[in-house]
C-alpha cells in the first residue's frame, strides 16, 4: 500500500509559478504503521500533510485496503484530476 506525499508548491496549470517540490511515495506495509499515519487506505494523496479528501479529516477507518473516492455520485478507485487540483490550488492559498 502506498501513500503519496506532495508538496503544495508543486506547479499546477492556472497556478501561479511556484518552485516545484519533490512527490514523496512511502510505503505502508503493516496495520500498525497505517494507524500511526492516518493512512485510510490505497491510493491516499497528501498535500502538505492534508488529505486531498476534505471529508477525510474525520475519518478513522485507517488500515490497509483499496480506498475510494467520491465523484458525481459514484465512488471510483482514484481520485479526479479535479480533486487533486482542487486541493493544490487549496493548499498553495494558505
């Protein structure tokens, strides 16, 4: 199970011009360490520490196992390039 980490200066199309920071993948390999990371499942994709998922703030269902995410009323196995984006862009404001 993977968890990725991106940092909020990452350069997004309609962004403003930002210094690019490394994608950190790490790998979750027990229930133990999901728990310790707030991990809720594969994929899961932080931006600056924050789920891209606003909902997952209340979330505490971690463990190892497919996740999904919301869009137009279906779950799906990825989360949408809109959700990414929407949470870089979030990310960068602050």
């Amino acid at each position: 199970m993977f968890e990725m980490e991106i940092g909020a200066r990452t350069t997004l199309p309609g962004a403003p011009r930002r210094t690019i920071e490394p994608v950190q993948i790490i790998e979750v390999n027990d229930q133990e360490e999901a728990v310790r990371r707030g991990f809720l499942g594969s994929p899961t994709i932080r931006i600056d520490d924050y789920d891209i998922e606003p909902e997952a703030a209340s979330r505490s269902d971690f463990g190892l196992g497919c996740r999904t995410y919301p869009a137009q009323e279906t779950l799906y196995g990825v989360p949408s390039r809109e959700m990414i984006c929407r949470a870089v862009r979030a990310r960068i404001a602050k």
